[in-house]
C-alpha cells in the first residue's frame, strides 16, 4: 500500500466514526505515524505531525466546517507542511525541477506529469539532465507512462540548448 492509500484509511477512521472524540483522533494519528514511518519519514518530524494534529484538533472551529471536516483540514495542513509546505500550482506553465543527485527529481517529474494529466492539462516532459547516465530514457519511459509527451536530446552536453529547442 503506498502513502496516500495508507493515509486515506487513517483518514477513514475519522470520517467513519460515530462520533470525533479524542479516542477516535488517537486512533487516526496512530494510523498517520505508521503510514509516515512506512514511508521512512524521521520519527522527529512524525512525532511533530502527531503532536501538531492532536494539539489542534479540538480548537474553536471558526466558519462553517464540521469537527470531521476541521480535522481532516489541519492533518492536511501538517501534512503538507511536513511535504515543503508548497501546494501543487494548479495553472503552472514550467515547472523546473533541480536538486542534488539522487534526490528524486525524474520521480518527481513523472509524478507531476500524471498529476497534471490526470486534470485534463496537457502535459509536456523536457530531460535538461546531460549528466547522469541514462537520464533520458528514465525520464522518457515516466513521461510516457503518464502519458506526457517528452523531449530530449541525447548526447548534447548543453542543457540550456535543449530547453530552448
Ligand atoms: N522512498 C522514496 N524514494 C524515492 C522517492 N522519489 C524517488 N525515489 C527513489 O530515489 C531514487 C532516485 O530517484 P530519481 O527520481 O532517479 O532521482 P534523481 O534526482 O532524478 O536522480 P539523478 O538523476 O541520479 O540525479 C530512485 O531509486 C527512486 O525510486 C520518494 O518520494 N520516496
Ligand atoms: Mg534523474
């Protein structure tokens, strides 16, 4: 089970229960610990989620939103604290991805593509890695499994001169 299934589920404990009391919250971040830590999140910044949601949790509830749909809300906001504390753009036109090597940027960038293919975007894939051995069939074979289109240049040593053709 990957991440987003497993925090589903953890999240499912709380839209199912018959009433959000601290017990049905202690339960769901339990349930959010093992998903993190499956996913070889450091216990430092599990613990700090944890603790983040459980603190909140029960906090006055301004504007119109329910306990379930309030808890919901703030794990999801530690959540993607924990991830960069970046929401994905919803209209990008480039996004460029660098990072140190192996850091998971042709992932990342195959991610991205069935993401933004998935919401109906037209989605082109560009390998500006003239580096790292195979970069581009890696890059190639994720762009076309999300079904992205994708361009490189193999052998070129110039990356800015791919990006620009
Ligand atoms: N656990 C985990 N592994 C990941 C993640 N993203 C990538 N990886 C793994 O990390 C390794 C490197 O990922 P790449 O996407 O090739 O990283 P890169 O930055 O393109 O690497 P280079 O091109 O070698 O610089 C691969 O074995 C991936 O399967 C992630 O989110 N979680
Ligand atoms: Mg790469």
């Amino acid at each position: 089970m990957g991440l987003g299934e497993t925090l589903r589920k953890a999240m499912d404990k709380i839209q199912g229960a018959a009433t959000v009391d601290k017990e049905t919250v202690k339960e769901a971040i339990k349930e959010i610990q093992r998903a993190l830590i499956s996913a070889n999140v450091d216990t430092t910044t599990v613990f700090a989620v944890s603790k983040r949601i459980e603190e909140n949790a029960f906090n006055e509830i301004k504007g119109q939103l329910s306990r379930r749909e309030y808890i919901t809300k703030i794990t999801y906001d530690a959540l993607v604290e924990l991830l960069g504390g970046q929401k994905t753009p919803q209209e990008p036109k480039k996004i460029l991805l660098c990072g140190l090597f192996g850091s998971g940027k042709s992932t990342a960038a195959g991610k991205l593509a069935h993401y933004y293919k998935k919401r109906g975007k037209k989605v082109g894939v560009i390998c500006a890695d003239t580096f790292r051995p195979a970069a581009f069939e890696q890059l190639e074979t994720n762009a076309k499994t999300a079904g992205a289109e994708f361009f490189g240049i193999k052998g070129e040593k110039n990356a800015g001169k791919v990006v620009a053709k």
